[in-house]
C-alpha cells in the first residue's frame, strides 16, 4: 500500500474507483460553490439592504419569475444528475461480469474467513489477483451477527449477515498490500475485527493458490487444532502469550483451576475444553461475561478435538 491518497480519499486501487471518486467530488465541489455562493449573497444583501436611517420605510420588492424559477430548475438538474450518476455507479457496483473469480468470504465475531475454488482456506486475509474481476460471496455464521464487509482502497462495503447471502465485486488494479475492516458495530472485539487484503500478480496468484491447499487429512491434531484456532477465529478473543482479550488466554489453561462466576470451580481437563468449545455459556470463568463466545457444536469431533489438544499445547 502507497500513501497516493489525497486528503479525503485513500488511494484509489480498484477499475471502480475512479466513478465512486469523481461522483465524491462533483458533490463535494458543487456543494463547495453553492455554499459559498449562497454566504456571499446573504453578507451582500444584507449589508445593501441595511437599515441606514429609523424613518426609512423599505419599497415593496416586486417577484421575480426568473430567480424563481432559477432556484427550481438548476436544485432539480443538480439532484438529477446526481441520482443518474449515482445510479450508474450503484448498477456497476452490484453486476459482477460472468468471468469474474468467485471467494466465499463469512464473517463472524470477531474475524474473516475466505475460502478459494481451489481449497485454500485463509483467516484475516484476502489473496486477491490483480487486474481480474473477483466477485466475494459473503455470509455470517448462524447465529453471529450483522458485519459490514469494507475495503477502503477498492471503494466497496457490503453488509453481511448471518444465514444470507450478500455478494461485493471488484477488480484490484494495483499489487500491494491493503486494509479490510468490518464498519458494523458487532460487539467487544469489533475494533479488532480487521483484516489485511493481499493483491498479487496474476502469475503469483496463481502459485499461491496452487500451494496454499491444505489436505487436512495429512495434518497432526495439534497441528488442525492450530488451523482451527486461526479458522474459527479464536485468535480475537483468546489469546496464546497470556495478554488479557475478551476470553481467557490459552496459555497455561490445560490443567489450571477454573473459577467460574457462579462460585463454583473446577480443573481444566479435556472435558471441561470440550465442554466449552460447544457450550460456551455452561461454565463462564469468573471476571468474564457469559454470551459472548458462539458455539462450536457445528465443528466435526475431529475439529474438536483438534482444538483441545491444541489448547492442551500451550504451556
């Protein structure tokens, strides 16, 4: 990413940039000029129109059908335009072309998935080609709630919600690295719900999509625990280093003594995580609050699994 921003806008890195840009302006400056042309009448009719003398008795002020019908006709002309080019925009924003390269994006709280056609499979990063069409079909875990999917740079937001499809397109023109975040309040950790949009040549993509597949099949347990960890989004809420997040840390929980708001407490074994991977809300640990974390009761066994011996894992 460059800083070839301007002062209102960041760089433009996307073919659709440049009509959402030039929409921005021509309101900005049309609403610049008629300020400052509306201000500068008002300060000169007033200072013309001041009252010199206590006897003076102002003359009746005939209509004008021309200043009438000037203050009708350029506001419609003006609002027209910007709806037709507004419109236009919006039409191109929302029809993807046929040949475009589709990535299912979901989101939960508090972070991003993507998954590719080829089965590679990334957490808080987007691998995009460049100068080809790629069309994100979004969604939210069941049961989480509304995000809002935005790339600054590319000039795209899209809403996303849980158990509906939502679709954004674009096609990235520039190699680099850019920002992604989610605009929709969604709860504790929505600041961290950011992500990082990697744009790659097109030959370069290629090669990374080719090797980034992962056979899950030929992966220990603690090693798609950790895929897991990232997958699942884990990593916004709990942390590995024992830094405090919105959930326990992972470090030294296999085996520690769990106090939990309800008085009671008992040692973290492998049910208690196997437990608290499914049923989150069943023992909420003391100084945490209780319906923030969602269930994983979706995940195979084996997922499970993988995640407690994992969490296990980390001393």
């Amino acid at each position: 990413m460059n800083d070839s921003g301007t002062f209102w806008l960041p760089e433009a890195a996307s073919t659709v940039a440049a009509e959402v840009d030039g929409l921005f302006y021509f309101v900005y400056w049309a609403s610049a000029i008629i300020f400052v042309g509306v201000v500068a009448a008002m300060i000169y009719l007033a200072y013309k129109y001041r009252r010199r003398d206590p006897n003076d008795r102002p003359e009746p002020v005939e209509e004008s059908r021309l200043l009438e019908i000037s203050w009708i006709v350029v506001p419609t002309i003006l609002v027209l335009l910007v709806f037709t080019w507004g419109f236009q925009t919006f039409v191109t924003l929302q029809t993807a072309p046929p040949n475009a390269y589709e990535i299912q994006g979901q989101a939960y709280s508090y972070g991003w998935n993507f998954e590719y056609p080829e089965g590679a499979q990334t957490t808080d990063e987007l691998y995009l080609p460049a100068d080809r069409p790629v069309q994100i079909r979004l969604s939210s875990r069941e049961g989480d709630v509304l995000h809002s999917f935005f790339l600054p740079q590319f000039r795209v937001k899209q809403d996303v919600l849980p158990n509906r499809y939502t679709s954004v397109w674009f096609e990235a023109t520039e190699p680099g690295t850019y920002e992604l975040f989610c605009t929709e309040y969604c709860g504790v950790g929505h600041s961290q719900m950011l992500g990082e949009v990697n744009v790659l040549p097109a030959d370069e993509f290629d090669e990374w999509v080719a090797e980034a597949g992962i056979n899950e099949d030929d992966l220990s347990l603690v090693e798609l625990g950790e895929l897991q960890y990232q997958r699942n989004g884990c990593q916004g809420c709990h942390s590995l280093d024992g830094s405090a997040m919105a959930g326990p840390t992972f470090q030294g929980l296999y085996e520690s003594e769990r106090a939990f708001a309800d008085a009671g407490s008992v040692e973290a074994d492998d049910n208690y995580l196997r437990e608290s991977i499914i049923e989150p809300d069943a023992k909420v640990v003391e100084g945490y609050g209780s319906g923030i974390m969602p269930s994983f009761a979706h995940l195979s066994e084996r997922d499970v699994t993988a995640l407690v011996e994992f969490i296990k894992e980390q001393e």
